[in-house]
C-alpha cells in the first residue's frame, strides 16, 4: 500500500531538509575555515574594518607560516585600529556614564600614545605625560577648552601618526608644577569628569573600576580602621550608627586614607547666569593647600578626619584586599597623586584588569571557561615580561580567537 504524503507533510519536510543544509554548511563553515578566513577575522576584530586583499594576502602567508603573531601586528598598522577600536575601547573610562559616545579628549589620546609608542601601560595611573597633535591648523591644547580634540577627531586626523608626546608640566599643556601630574587621572577629561563638585571620591572610585576592575562594594571591609575617615560621614545615617558600622565604614577606611591624594586638586567652571559651564571648565592645583571640599560638611561628624595634607596610606595592604596583590617594592604610603596612582599600577590587579578588559573587547566575550582562563593568565605573564606593553595583548588576544 503506497504512503500518501499531504501538502502539510511535505512543507514541513522541506523546512526540516533546508535547516538541515544549514547547519550542515555552518559546521563545515567552522571547521573548515582556513588561514584567509582566521587572517580576516584577526583583522575584523583589531582593526574593526575588513582588510586590503594585500594585506589579508599577506597575514594569510604569515598564519600559514606558523607566525599569526606577525599577522595581527600586520592588523595593528592600520589606523582605524587607533582611531575606532581604541577611541572605543577607552572612552568609557572617562565619564561617569561609562559610554563610549563622547569626543575624543586629552585622557583618551594620551592613552592611546602610550599603547601606540609602547610604553610601560602603568604609567597611564602616575607618569607626566600627556599627548597632543601635530596637524597643521589645529586649535592650540588648551587647559580650559576641548576644542583641539573634538577637531582632531571632526577632521579625521591619523592617530598613528600625527600623536605627539608632550608633558602636563609643559607651559603649553596643563602648567602643573614638578610633582603633580599622575598620567590620566590629572587630565583636564578626567578632571572634568572626576573632580568637579563632590569630595574627589569619583575619581578614586573610578580608577579602581576602570583600571582594577573592583568597584568599592568589591573590596568593602569593615575591618580596617576608620580613623582616617572624613567629617562629611555621618555616622548615624538615618539616626541608625548599624548602617555605618555595616556599610559605610566598609568603603570609607580603605577609601578615604587613599583619596587624600587628591586633596590639592578641583575642576572650576564659569557660570552662565545661573547654569554652569562646564565645558569651559579647567582643572586647578593648590599645592600645599587642602581644596575645600575635603572639609565640607564637617558638623556631619566634627570628631571625623580632618584633611591637613595629601599624604595617603593605602590600609589594603593587609586583611583580605592584599589579595588585589600590592608590590613588596613599594611602601604603601607617600605624598600626591603620582605616588598613589603608582601603588595603584603596580598592583597584580592592574595588570589582570587590563588583560581581561582586552581580551572581552577583541574576542567579544568574557573569559568562559578553564582554557581561557588559562590564557588570560599566560598573557598575565607575558604583558609583565614584555614590559606591560598592551599592544600585544591586543594581539594575543585576536590570535586566541581567530578559530580553527
């Protein structure tokens, strides 16, 4: 007896058949992708935009060679790698909002110089240097205006090429005195975005975000000692001195000793009637003078802190936040934002975030699993002993990722 087939049995054997096709072509698409399609991929994912037949040509040989390194350097020479994936990469750790649909800003190129010419990466947290362009016709830098950057990025300038390096102690720059520049976190961006108003407190609270990957809530212990913190905290919030006990001093011990290195420096801005301006905005340094705002709010608690200098102690390098791996070369303590921003650098928990941070942007996942928790330390190692340089963590990380 024949089996007869109706127009519905049929219809849903033929979708069957064609996702069957598909995924058959998906896997084999997987399995089989070859060295053009890895060189390709590397090159998608650093440089963000498809590559000249040539060069792909030329990173294919390399990957057949048994070199893919050399081929995602290959994918780093383009300037969209400088332009679009770092300018994205970065700007979210120069606003409080953490988006990437900001101007390009002083933070943002001196960073990507500092990646660009391969540098120490530490150095972003405490060294005196500041980057700038060199393109004819540009606005001059300017301490209280954004303008060379926004026209820098309006005119579509090179980033490879045209970054020079300069100093925040240069005249021409940011004018700071010998002593107080501390790489990005004394940035007229970062200025801006972390300085002004408030106590100084964003400014620590987004550094260890952005560049130890531990909010406050992370590294919150109640078991340091409050001594060194400020006025400003009531210690009965609510009426109810439980909810500092449990809560706020957790923050704060560990906090305030090492946001005193701030204490010489705010974000003024001029007032347009009644609506401030902060666009117009500069950063300003009162060596030898506590800002203000350190010791607002004193009848909070009048028996609290009170800042008299920018000495800092970092409390964290005993209890369960030496766990964020502090260097035995360091002391622990000092004067400034450099130095704090050093103990910050030098820490296990710099060069972890950083790695992680990179290997999510270029293989547009976080880690996983046990082999590439595996990898995310062995390029640990290799950024420490390569000198922390980060461009090649870029690298790795695309050759990780390129697939079979």
């Amino acid at each position: 007896m024949s089996t007869k087939i109706f127009p519905q049995d049929f219809s849903q054997k033929m979708v069957r058949t064609a996702l069957a096709l598909v995924l058959s072509a998906t896997f084999a698409g997987s399995v089989l992708a070859g060295e053009r399609e890895q060189a390709k991929r590397i090159h998608d994912r650093l440089a963000g935009v498809p590559p000249s037949d040539a060069v792909l040509t030329a990173m294919q040989a390399d990957i057949s060679g048994g070199d893919a390194n050399a081929a995602a350097l290959k994918a780093l020479n383009n300037p969209n790698f400088y332009r679009v994936t770092l300018k994205n990469f970065i700007t979210p750790w120069t606003n409080e909002a953490q988006t990437t649909f900001e101007p390009l800003n002083d933070y943002t190129a001196t960073v990507i110089g500092i990646i660009r010419d391969d540098y120490d990466f530490r150095t972003i947290l405490y060294g005196d240097i500041l980057y700038t362009a060199n393109t004819a016709g540009l606005p001059p830098y300017s301490p209280s205006s954004n303008a060379h950057y926004k026209e820098m990025e309006d005119r579509g300038v090179n980033l490879m090429t045209d970054l020079v390096e300069t100093t925040q102690t240069d005249p021409a720059t940011l004018n700071l005195p010998a002593g107080a520049a501390a790489g990005v976190l004394t940035t007229r961006a970062a200025a801006k975005a972390f300085f002004v108003d408030g106590t100084n407190r964003a400014m620590f609270r987004f550094t260890m975000l952005n560049h130890l990957c531990n909010d406050m809530e992370q590294v919150k212990d109640s078991s340091y000692s409050p001594d060194r913190v400020r006025q400003d905290v009531s210690r009965s919030p609510g009426g109810d001195s439980r909810i500092y006990m449990n809560a706020c001093v957790g923050c704060h011990s560990g906090m305030d000793p090492m946001t005193q290195a701030f204490a010489y420096y705010d974000y003024t801005y001029p007032m347009n009637g009644n609506e401030p301006d902060y666009e117009a905005g500069q950063m300003v340094y009162s060596g030898g003078v506590v800002q203000p705002k350190y010791l607002q709010n004193s009848n909070n608690f009048e028996y609290g802190y009170v800042t008299p200098n920018d000495n800092w102690d970092n409390y964290w390098r005993t209890g369960r936040n030496s766990a964020l791996g502090w260097d035995s070369a360091l002391t622990g303590s000092g004067s400034g934002a450099s130095s704090m921003g050093q103990e910050l650098a030098h820490s296990d928990a710099f060069a972890r975030c950083q790695v992680e941070k990179v290997f999510k942007a270029v293989c547009l996942r976080a880690p996983v699993d046990a082999t590439d928790r595996a990898q995310i330390n062995t390029m640990i190692t290799t950024f420490r002993g390569n000198g922390y340089k980060l461009k090649q963590v870029f690298a790795d990380s695309a050759v990780f990722c390129m697939g079979n």
